[in-house]
C-alpha cells in the first residue's frame, strides 16, 4: 500500500531560512510543506492551526521550537547551527565594530570564547524566554556598548526598535536539509507508533470486556470500546478511576499488589464481573488493568463452553475421580499416570464396564496435551462407511449427500490433542489399514481427497477383548495391534477387587442421593456381605446403576420394593453364573473377615478420595461426607493422610 505524504510545518523566521526552505523544498517529493514566517509567541497559534491541518512535526529556530514545545503535542525539530555559517555571519557583523550582540535563547549556543579570539572580536550574549525578554536583552545588549546585533527577524525588529545596527544569521541548504531529514525520521517513527498504538487500540476494542488501563496512582491511561459504552462516556483519559469508583477499594489492587478476580458488581444498574489486576515492573507496581464482564455474556459464554463439552472435545474426567481401595487398582492407577507422562500410545484392556474411559480421560488431562482436544470415537456404534467418514473426514463430492466444503475427521479435530479409540477390537478390517497408517505416518487423507494433512495426535485405544485373541482370530491385523500395545494397561474386574465395592458403592450411594436431593441409604451387614460375594459381571457400571436404584426405591413409597428385595433380585441374576479364574479358588468371605478387617481401608479411601474430589477443601469435604470438620481432622491424623 503507498503511504501518503509526510506533512512538515516550518517556521522561517529569517530571510535567508525562508530562502533555503523554498529552494530545497522541490527536492523531497514526498513531503508536503506548510511555510509560516512567524516566530516566538506569534507562532503558537499557527503552530496549533498547522497540527489542525495534520503536520506530523515542526520545523524551527531553537527559541521558537522551545516554545512550541511546552504548548503542542507533535515533534519540534530545531535546526542545527553549523559553525562555518556562524563565524561567516560573525565575521560580517564584526564590521560594525568589536562588540557584538549575540541574543540566545536559554543558554550558550556553543563555546563563543574560542570564536572571540579567532575573529579578534568580544561576543556579547543576552538571554530571553520569549518575544518581550528578546527585546529588553536587545536593549540591554546597546547599554552595554554593542555595536550590532546578530540573530533572525525578531531580533531585527528589537534592533531596529533601538537603532541598532542588525545583521542575520545566514542558514545555509545543508542546515536546512539536515533539520528536513530529522524531521522526516522523527515524523516516520511517529507515524509508526501511532499506527502501532492503532493497533494495540483495535486489540482492545475488539474485545468483549471493558478495559480499562490506569497507573499507579489511578490515573486512565487506556480504555476500549466496551468500557467506555458501560460507563456513558465518562472515561476519559488523564482522569482518575475515583471520578468513576468513589470507593478507595477499586485501587487496592494498586495498593496491596495483589490481584482481586471475577467479583461481581452493580454499574449503571446493570451488574458485571469484575477483575482488578496490578502491573508490576521489576517488581513494583506501576499500574493496573480492570476487566468488566456483564453477566449476560459470561453466562452465554459458559452455554458456548456447554456445548463444546456435550461435542467430547474436553476430557471431564482425572485419575482423583477413579474412586478404589485396594492394592491392585493402585497399581493401575500409578501406572497410568506415569504412562501420562509420555507420549507414546496406550491400550487399555478390561471388561465393560471396568472405566477405560475414566483411564483415558484422566491420562489426557494428566498429560502434556491436556490443554488441547480429547476426541471420543466409539469405533463399535457405527457402521464401516460411516466410521471411515468419521475417522478420517472427506471432501465436497466424496459421496452422496456429503457436506459442501468437505468436512474435517475426528483425527484433524485431535490435532495436538488426544483421540481415543473405544472399541477398537471391533473395527473393520478396511478400516484398520487406514489406522495403521496414520499411526506410522502421522498424516491423514479425507475421503475422496489426495492431499495429505499432517496431524499431531495421541491415540489411546481402548479393548473389552485381548487383543492377541483378536489377532490369532483372523478379525485384527498383527502390525496394527503390535503399534497399538506399546504401553498397555489391563483394568481388573470387579471380582478380583473385593476391597473396592464397598468403598464404590458408598461412593455412588453418596452422589445419587445428592444428584436428586434424596436420602442416603445404608445397608445392613449381612446385605453387604452378600453384595461383597456377588461377581458383578457389568463391573463399576452395574455397581453404580445398582446404587442409583438403590436410593430411589427406599426414598420413594414403592410397595413390594424393599432394599433387600433388590439385593435379592440381584443375586438370582447371577445365580447361574459360573466362577472362573482367581475368583473359583477363593475361599469364602465372611461379614466379619471383609467389613470389619477392611473397615479402616475402605473408610481412609473414601476420605481421601472426598478430599480429591474437594480439592483438599476440608469444610467441603466434610459436610459431603456428612461428619463435622473436627472429625474429619482426627481422622485423617488417624490414618496418615497427607493433605496436598
């Protein structure tokens, strides 16, 4: 894109800069001038009328640029003084006589005394500030003898105001050139903040919240849109926070250092989130940042999260939700947090029902792509040609009734995430080919495309069969099962861990009846008993749903429905059921050799897995587990638990 013109104002305050300025103008094409001969006092409301008509720096003697400086907002470039000019100009006005008058403005231009001896002349200077000090310094400069005044056009007017002789100080086209290319760098690196604080300004007022930025004494230095349409205009910069907020509290983020998140409060009758945050640099607090949520968008904004959630696209679930007692879980659950840590492919082996999905889900989270997609693909619940599309997406065209602009497979969706593979015994054999691929290639091709989409995805797959039986059955391909089983997790049934059903019941008693509002139920010990020699061939889902009708029947007045009338129904359902492996050669467990001998396991687990599940919240753990605090502290002293 061509960029527009710089605009340069100059203030010719002397005949010869006048001169040089319309003499080398021609030269910068991409420059547009705006030419005052004012100066001093008289040039402050050109300079103002200049900016209206958009310069973006200002050329001038260095009086003039002094006081142009204090009083305007764009960049004031003086021009430079070259000493051949000086001592040409110096020379010249030596001919009046010896003593010659030299009004600065401020301070010594440069070291005079080394001019004096090499011209052989004494150099008088007079000071001024402005147009009126200029010409009492003129007057000063002929009570002290001077023969002539050297300097621009209003030192001429104060000269001729008290017959003094008057002579300029030439500006030659180099010093005029070297204050246009100043001032064109200057005017170009303006034009670049300002584009850049363009920018961060868009940032801001792109997003949904209202912001405000201020320093550290309250002072408004930044706000977007959104803030100042919540607060009707009254955001103003230079203005402090306390014009809007009365109360000091809105600044003790500024005071204290510390951040204050998401507290909701009443502005203009509508209610808002509101976050207060301190800026610190090197450890000191030099501003802060106040972010300004309406209720209504964050509400929408969790439906946003909601449906992202109902898509599978965020695992739910960590290793603190898998509820155990025993021995043989733990193992488990230590393996798999440390085959989180990797990133190579796990297979998770165990009967329906036993929670791979839990083990999954707790193995993204726990792993270095927790903060990207978890996908779910249930590779039993469709048929071939509809899993291939699924898996691996297609393009416009590929089928009949495919989307138009194609469609992206769950594999894309996983990109820098984790796919996890459910099922996987129960895939097709077309399908697996395309399977092995990617696992070997890391690329996918959509249906009915040819172009090869690179993908960064974890695959976690999930089998309620061995595999290796699959294998040796002809229905699963050996070098797909081989890049499948490099990290293998085998979750034991129910049956083989005892320990763990009183602790999951106990467990699932506790969320149903709080799920619904209802009553927990308790069962006696004989009914725990049988339920502890029971098989449970559905595993922790057949626990869980046996817990929910649990506390439904004995809250609800059902005739004929009694909790041991449950247990009993139960029961018969497995009556026929043979016993096989571990589980045929174990000995009969008696009330008193499982509930009283695992009492306290069973009791430091459930407490343990409350504070998980509480995030170690004492107070809130406690009242789930319907004891009081002081209990809740005896006991974890009792058993060893070590709080996190």
């Amino acid at each position: 894109m061509k960029q527009k013109p710089l605009k340069l104002g100059v203030f010719a305050s002397s005949d010869s800069l006048m001169k040089a300025i319309l003499d080398v103008r021609e030269e910068y094409e991409d420059i547009d001038f705006l030419i005052s001969g004012k100066s001093l006092d008289d040039a402050l409301e050109e300079g103002q009328k200049m900016i209206r008509q958009g310069v973006e720096a200002i050329i001038s003697r260095r009086g003039t640029a002094h006081l142009l400086r204090q009083h305007l907002k764009v960049p004031i470039v003086s021009l430079p003084h070259f000493t051949v000019e000086l001592i040409a100009s110096l020379r010249k006005a030596s001919a009046y006589g010896r003593k010659v008058l030299l009004p600065c403005f401020g301070d010594d231009l440069i070291d005079l005394g080394t001019l004096s001896k090499l011209l052989n002349i004494e150099i008088v200077q007079g000071y001024y500030t402005d147009k009126k000090s200029l010409f009492r310094s003129v007057e000063w400069g002929k009570q002290q003898g001077c023969s002539v005044a050297l300097g621009g056009n209003r030192t001429r007017e104060a000269a001729q105001a008290v017959g003094l002789p008057f002579v300029e100080i030439a500006v030659s086209h180099e010093e005029v050139r070297a204050a246009i290319e100043n001032a064109r760098s200057v005017a170009i690196s303006n034009r670049a903040y300002r584009t850049l604080a363009s920018h961060y300004q868009g940032i801001l007022d792109a997003a949904s919240e209202g912001i405000i930025a201020v320093d550290v004494k309250g002072t408004i230095s930044a706000a977007n849109r959104v803030a100042r349409r919540i607060f009707s205009g009254k955001i103003t910069e230079g203005y402090s926070l306390l014009d809007i907020f009365p109360s000091r509290r809105f600044l003790r983020p500024l005071a204290e250092g510390q951040a204050i998140m998401d507290v909701i409060e009443e502005i203009e009758g509508q209610k808002y989130l509101v976050s207060r945050i301190p800026i610190f640099n090197d450890d000191e607090v030099v501003g802060g940042i106040y972010f300004f949520k309406e209720i209504g968008e964050v509400l929408e904004a969790e439906k946003a999260v909601r449906r992202v959630l109902a898509r599978g696209l965020v695992a739910k679930y960590n290793f603190s939700d898998i509820i155990y007692a025993s021995s043989l879980m733990n193992d488990v659950v230590e393996t798999a947090k440390q085959f989180a840590m990797t990133d190579s492919t796990v297979l998770l082996v165990g009967e329906t029902g036993t929670g791979k999905e839990l083990f999954a889900h707790s193995i993204h989270n726990s792993s270095s792509r927790k903060k990207g997609p978890f996908v779910t693909v249930n590779c039993a619940a469709l048929p071939e040609s509809l899993l291939e599309s699924e898996l691996f997406g297609y393009e416009e065209g590929a089928f009949t009734g495919s989307r138009k602009g194609g469609k992206a497979g769950r594999f894309e969706m996983a990109h820098r995430g984790t796919i996890f593979l459910d099922e996987i015994d129960s895939t097709p054999q077309q399908v697996q080919i395309r399977l092995l691929r990617i696992l070997q290639e890391k690329e996918v091709i959509r249906i009915g495309g040819d172009r090869k989409i690179p993908i960064d995805v974890r695959v976690v797959a999930a089998s309620s069969r061995d595999l290796m039986d699959v294998v040796k059955n002809g229905t699963f391909r050996s070098d797909l099962f081989f890049r499948l089983n490099v990290l293998k997790i085998e979750i034991p049934p129910l049956r083989q861990r005892p320990e763990d059903i009183l602790v999951l019941l106990e467990h699932f008693i506790h969320v149903t009846a709080k799920q619904y509002g209802l009553k927990a139920v308790t069962l006696p010990p004989h009914l725990l008993d049988r339920l502890m020699r029971y098989s449970w061939p559905g595993n922790v889902r057949q626990l869980r749903n046996f817990a929910e009708r649990l506390v439904l029947t004995s809250n609800l007045p059902l005739k004929n429905q009694g909790v041991e009338k449950l247990v009993n129904e139960l029961m018969a359902s497995d009556s026929d059921r043979p016993l096989t492996g571990p589980e045929a050669c174990s000995p009969p467990l008696s009330t008193h050799s499982i509930i009283d001998a695992k009492k306290n396991e069973i009791e430091k687990a459930l407490i343990r897995n409350t504070l998980e599940q509480c995030r170690w919240n004492r107070t809130l753990a406690a009242r789930q587990l319907g004891i009081s605090r002081t209990t809740l502290w005896r006991k974890i002293k009792l058993f060893g638990i070590q709080c996190e």
